[in-house]
C-alpha cells in the first residue's frame, strides 16, 4: 500500500491521532514506548513512505544523496564511491551509502528507507533481474512510489526508471574476447554469476565474439560461481582447475572473479601466459604492481562515480530535462603491450 498510504490511515491502523503519528515522523515531542512500537509496525507493514513536508516541515530541502551498491568489499565499487565523494563535497552533498550485498530484497529495503531519511536523490547499481518481468515491474512501482530522482550506474536499465551511466558491457567483453581470439586462443572459458544484468550482458558478448569466429562454446568451460565475496569465487575456480580439464584461456567477467581465478592459478603452481591465460573485465590494481601476464579491459571506476553524481546534481537542478545516458570509454590491454 506504501505509495497511496496517508498519515491519516497509519493513525487509525495505530489508533493514534494525527498528531501523535505527526510528533513521532518528525521527532518534535513526546510520543509513549507502546504507542511509538504501533506506529511503526504499521509502518514497516505497510511500508509507509512519509511525504517531505510531514517528515521534515520547516526544515527545507536536504542536501543528503544516497549510494546503493551491490558489492561493499570490491575494488571497483570503492574507486567508484571516491568520484562520488569527490563532486558531492564540492557541491555540499551528504552521501549515504547502502551495501545490498547483490540482494535484490536488500535493495528494496534500502529504497524504501531512502525516502524516511530524507534524501534527494540516489545512484544505484541494481542486482534485480531486469529480465525477469515480474520483478521488473516490482522494481519500477517501488521507484515510483518513493518518487525520487534515480542515476544508474555500471548497469544500463530502461531509460523511463532514471538515468543511466555505464561501460557498454556487451561490446567491452566482445572486444575482450576477440582480441585473445585474435592472439590464437581457441579455447576460451567463462567465469561469472550470470545472475546480474551486467554480466549477462558480458556474458552475451563474450558468446557473440566466439560465434563471430566460428569457434564451439563448451559447455564444460563455463564456471558459475559466487560472487557475494572472493572467496566462495576461489575456492570454485581452483576447485575446478584441479578436477577438470580446463582451456587455454578464461574470460573473468568482474573483479572478484579476476582476483579469485589470479589466486587458484598461483596457489596451483600455474603460470599466466604459459599454463592458462585470463582476460579480466576490469584491471586489478596488483596486476602491474606484481607485472603478472594478465590481459584486461580497462576502464575508470573513478570518472563512473564522478560523473554519476554530476549527472544526478544535474537532474536536481533541472528535474523535467530529458532522461540521459552516458557511454564511459573503455580500452583493452594485452600482456606486453
């Protein structure tokens, strides 16, 4: 019910009057134990989102923006929050920033809650499965109801949910793909959660590119593997390294993977470049520090979050602009280049 709900209708769920529901949004009295516990259990049940002017009444505009992100422990994602930071204290803007943890149930919680702290806007990388209608049409009707403005980062989502920065995912993993093919790799794994839009779409070309070429996927060589933290994703690539016949080469499609399939192969005694090759979706910081033959595509996680947060500022200051999206270049780094 959250979006149509009323103030009126939490106070008679409650049995309360207006103006008690009133003093306990906006903490501006005194409000008993018993009665603040019925208040909100209505309004976690009902998922109640208080309109502006209850909550905040006189207080005015916030200059709070909040930052949802699927993976709090990845290199990407910290990078990617140091742009956020950097042009939101430029412009003054709080941050408040959620881990969901690639739950799509947290996500939804962490939307809910946006509008109860007040915040103006938000960047959000999504873990809902857009390809999934039911839980498209879920997600569109919470964003609705909440009524803020949205920025998408690193995923590319409809254009009528908010506005969008990101890597072309599927053409960036073509292109990755193709250039091991073209360096004479025939056999060419994948490692990945393709649970995510972001590497379903990785997924799709890194599939286009070896159609392109003509050459077989099998079946055998793609790992799925838990991405949530690193080492669930090790313990699965080198589990598989040791049992299986494994290709020439792998495709990692994110950090985690790239970190956890870099960790087997040196745990293992293999070597990059002569035993197996990787072609990572995302450079890892210890790749030249350690100057291991990794090949990677490259791009700047960093100018992500900046521009995500000008965009949305942007979006603040001009609400009925159109809906935009933003293409971040990206290149691709092979071993002695």
């Amino acid at each position: 019910m959250g979006g149509n709900m009323t103030i009126t209708d939490v106070a008679r769920k409650a049995g309360v009057s207006k103006t008690t529901v009133s003093r306990y949004l906006n903490k501006s009295g005194y409000v008993g134990e018993k009665t603040r516990k019925r208040i909100e259990k209505v309004i976690e049940e009902n998922r109640y989102i208080p309109m502006a002017a209850a909550q905040n009444l006189s207080k005015g505009k916030s200059n709070t923006v909040a930052v949802l992100i699927p993976e709090i422990a990845n290199p990407y994602f910290a990078a990617a929050f140091e742009g956020i930071s950097e042009v939101a204290d430029e412009n003054q803007f709080n941050v408040f920033f959620y881990n969901t943890s690639a739950k799509p149930e947290k996500e939804e919680d962490a939307i809910y809650s946006m509008k109860t702290q007040g915040v103006r806007g938000a960047i959000i990388t999504p873990s809902v499965d857009f390809e999934n209608i039911e839980s498209t049409r879920r997600y569109k009707k919470l964003l609705q109801a909440i009524g803020l403005p949205i920025v998408f980062m690193d995923v590319s989502v409809s254009l009528e949910l908010g506005d969008g920065v990101f890597v072309d995912n599927q053409l960036g993993a073509y292109q990755a793909v193709e250039a091991m093919i073209e360096k004479g790799y025939r056999e060419i794994g994948f490692i990945g959660a393709r649970k995510s839009k972001s590497v379903k779409d990785r997924f799709r070309g890194y599939s286009s590119a070896m159609d392109t070429h003509g050459i077989p996927i099998q079946e055998e060589f793609l790992v799925d593997v838990d991405v949530s933290t690193i080492g669930p994703c090790y313990e699965t690539i080198k589990e598989f390294l040791q049992k299986k016949k494994h290709p020439q080469a792998f495709f990692t499609s994110n950090t985690f993977t790239t970190i956890g399939f870099i960790k087997a192969v040196s745990e293992l005694g293999m070597e990059l470049e002569k035993d197996i090759a990787c072609m990572a979706f995302d450079k890892v910081d210890f790749i030249e520090m350690l100057k291991l033959k990794c090949n990677y595509l490259e791009r700047s996680p960093y100018d992500m979050g900046k521009t995500a947060t000008q965009l949305l500022l942007n979006r603040l200051d001009h609400p009925e602009m159109l809906s935009t999206r933003k293409l971040m270049p990206f290149n691709i780094v092979m071993c002695g280049d």
